[in-house]
C-alpha cells in the first residue's frame, strides 16, 4: 500500500508531466536582444514558462506544439523601467502640472486609478511591453505588483522603493498631493531617515532603491536650507543599499548631480541632462562606472510641448492598446497657465544631443518612459520613446536591445529577462514586420507570449468597434 505522502509525489510527478507543454515557434527571423545580429530560420523552443533552445538547427521533441512564424519577427518581450501606477497618463493626474480639479477631482482621480490597474497592466501588455519597473510611489505601487502576480495577461512588474527625496514633508506634500492619504515622495533631512527606508525596501521586497535630488536644490536653498549637503546623505543611501544588495537609480535631469551621484556610486540615471551639454569626463565616468542612462525623450516632447499646443503626435498604438478615456482626456483644454512648450523645446533637443552622444560613446542606454505622466499611456507610450530615441539618430537595431535586455539591467534581472535565449523566461513578441528597417515595426505586433502563454492584442484590450 502507497502511503499517502508518497501518493501525493507520484501524484505531482504525474500532473506535472501532464502538464509540461512544449511549443516551438519555427521560422522566424529572431532579433534575440543581446546585440548580435539577427538570425534567421530560427526556431524559438518553450517549456511551460521557459525557453529551452534557439538557434537555426533545434531539434524538436516529438510531440511539441509547432508553430509557423515564417515571414515574421521574433523580439524580447520590451521593458519600461521607468513607470508609476499612481499617475494614470490622464490630464487629471498631476494638478501641480496642470489643475484640471474642477472637472475631475484629485480624489475621483485616484479612485479611476485604482479601479482601472487591471486594464493598466493589460494595457502594457497589449503594446508589447511583458515587464515593467515602477519607480516609487505609494503603497498602490506595491500593490499592482501583487495584482499583476495574479494574472496571467500582465507584466512582471519590478518595484524601485523611493523616492527618497531631500526635503521637509511640508515639502514633500507640495510636489505631489498625498495619494489616498499616502505621501507619494519619501521625505528625508538625515542618514538615519535614509537608511530607514532602505530597511523599508527589504522588508517590502523592493527590486532596487530610488532617489531625487537635483533641481530641488535651489528650491531648498530658497527655503534657507543653506547646510544641506545631498553628498552626505546619497552617499549614506548608496552605501546601505550596497549591504542589502540594492542597487540605486536616481532622478537626474541636471547635468552636475548626474556627474555627482556616478562619483558616488548610482548604478543608473533617469531621465538624462537636459541644462548643458555633457562632457567628455561626464562620459567617461558614465562609461567607466557602466552606468546606465535613461533618457526618457518622449516625456518632454508629449506632456511639455504637444499637450500645450494641442498639436499631438498621436501613434495608432496609443488609440488601440490605452485604457478607454486616457488618450481622450488629452485634448482638455488648459486651464490659464503659462505655455513654456518654448523652453522645454530647447531641453528636449539637449537632451536628444546629449542621448546621441552617449551612445556614440559607447555608454549604455536603456528605454523608458515614464509612463503615467500626463500624455503618457501605459504600454504605448514606449513606442513613443523609441521614436524619440530613433529621431536623436540612434539605430534601430541598438534601441531594440535598449528596450529589453538594457532596461532589465536596470531593474538587475537580466540573468532572467530581456533577451530570448535558453533558460530565460519565455516573454517575446511576434512581429508582422522587421523592427530593424524601421523601429515602427515593433509596433506590428501579431502575438504576446509572457510566460510561454500567448496572447494578442485584441485579446489583452479589446476595442469596443472590434
């Protein structure tokens, strides 16, 4: 007679041998991620959730599920690693931007938000973007993770716990309004409230740490904060995310505090300066460090110059893979406010110099967006950015590798994510057309598989005239 525990293995041996599905895509010309050119005839060969085998000659074990991907594409799945749940990409969002509050209430706004996270994470997914790294924010944060690790048809989603900000929370509160009674920015004017939020991470499961300085400065130094010393203190963050395995990103649009924080020891900027051209020591340290720059192009173009002139560059994935009434709420007129689209044209052409430099100089770029931001959908608004990045003059072939096994550096999962190869996780795409000739084509995307399970666009969002 079995005993029971030994009937429950031989049960689960059973069931997972029953279970186990092997699928190989065969036909493709696959674009795997890493840089290397693209291989042709190429078979793509999955097990449950992992990619066992790729290459031109993989053999096919009997019995596995062909697929017929002749005359198609094969790329990554693409990782934004740079998003917040808490921003919705509506015109209602951030009423420090713009106050929209007569028409749609702050608290109303919140609640959309909360409401819609499934339709965001499918949204995601159905532009072809398999995972994401938010970068702080409120609990919500932590809680879309939760959410999305129930459903098979959403990213991965990887946490940056902060922002930890140099500021008082009077302060604080003023950036951004509290979230559903949460401080959205993390406040700290001392080491020990830095390393606590760091301790924070850990407890929380964050994937890496993030923190703000630049700009703020001279607004603190307004406030006769003449003493503080951001070296101190970020030096005091990096050291105690090294010890807890942490890496820390930080918010960088100033060219000195990017310089600064690389001299300390960050593993990756956000956003990219925008105030000087850099220099050939700010690339250098970049390059040496291996630093990882995100240059966040299409943020400045759609929220500080199209949503002011109304002018907008809208790219059809925006309108087929966007949770219903964000792209509508975009063309809202403006409340009085001053139009600075001028201003921030001059940023926005720094820095696409300045991205195009780096790149020219070997530095790594990654591809992100900043999605939630007002003008910015989740999961299309990386086709955006890529765009952006394709306007400064940088290849194709280089912002396909940006756009996934770069940006999983960022989030330090590249060991798991961001190229097809054996033993990865199986999340790519399925593409109509060739991304190389034209970094549009990623958006022709024909099937998602995350995970091994497949899926299309009209499947992950339906549209209402489908």
């Amino acid at each position: 007679m079995i005993r029971m525990s030994a009937y429950a293995t031989l049960l689960s041996l059973c069931c997972d041998a029953a279970l186990a599905q092997e699928t190989a895509y065969v036909g493709a010309t696959l674009i795997d991620g890493t840089g290397q050119a693209a291989m042709e005839n190429a078979t793509v060969l999955v097990e449950n959730d992992r990619i066992l085998a790729v290459g031109p000659e993989v053999e096919i074990p009997e019995g596995a599920r062909v697929v017929d991907v002749q005359e198609k594409w094969i790329v990554p799945g693409l990782i934004d690693s740079h998003i917040h749940f808490m921003t919705s990409g509506r015109m209602y969002t951030r009423p420090a931007f713009f106050d929209l509050t007569d028409k749609v209430p702050y608290e109303e706004e919140i609640d959309w938000i909360k409401a819609h996270i499934p339709d965001t994470l499918r949204s995601f997914m159905c532009s072809g973007v398999t995972s994401v790294l938010s970068m702080g924010g409120p609990s919500l944060e932590y809680n879309a993770r939760d959410i999305a690790r129930r459903m098979d048809d959403a990213p991965t989603v990887f946490i940056a716990h902060g922002v930890i900000t140099h500021a008082p929370r009077s302060v604080a509160e003023r950036m951004i309004p509290p979230w559903d009674g949460e401080l959205t920015v993390k406040p700290m004017l001392s080491v020990d409230e830095g390393i606590a939020y760091v301790e924070e991470a850990a407890a929380l499961g964050a994937d890496l740490i993030k923190t703000a300085v630049d700009d703020r400065g001279s607004f603190l130094l307004r406030l006769g904060l003449w003493w503080w010393d951001w070296r101190e203190l970020e030096g005091s963050i990096i050291e105690e995310a090294a010890k807890r395995g942490f890496m820390v990103t930080t918010h960088a649009h100033a060219l000195e505090y990017a310089r600064g924080m690389m001299e300390l020891g960050v593993a990756s900027l956000q956003h990219i300066p925008a105030d000087a051209p850099v220099d050939e020591a700010f690339i250098e340290l970049a390059r040496d460090r291996g630093v990882i720059v995100v240059p966040t192009l299409g943020l400045r173009k759609r929220t500080f110059i199209e949503l002011f002139t109304k002018d907008i560059d809208l790219l059809p994935i925006e309108e087929n893979c966007s949770v219903p009434g964000v792209v509508e709420s975009w063309y809202e007129p403006l409340p009085p406010i001053d139009d600075q689209s001028t201003r921030y044209r001059e940023e926005g052409e720094m820095a696409a110099a300045n991205a195009k430099a780096l790149y020219d100089a070997g530095v790594t770029l990654a591809a992100a967006t900043d999605s939630g931001m007002i003008g910015l959908a989740a999961g299309s608004s990386m086709h955006v950015e890529l765009r952006a990045l394709d306007q400064a003059g940088i290849p194709a072939a280089y912002l396909i590798q940006a756009a996934t096994l770069n940006s999983a550096m960022v989030a330090g999962k590249e060991d798991q994510y961001g190229s097809v190869e054996a033993g990865k996780f199986a999340d790519f795409l399925i593409l109509s057309a060739d991304p190389i000739e034209d970094i549009a084509n990623l958006q022709a995307i024909e099937r998602v598989v995350k995970h091994g399970n497949e899926f299309t666009p009209d499947e992950l969002l339906p549209r209402d005239d489908a």
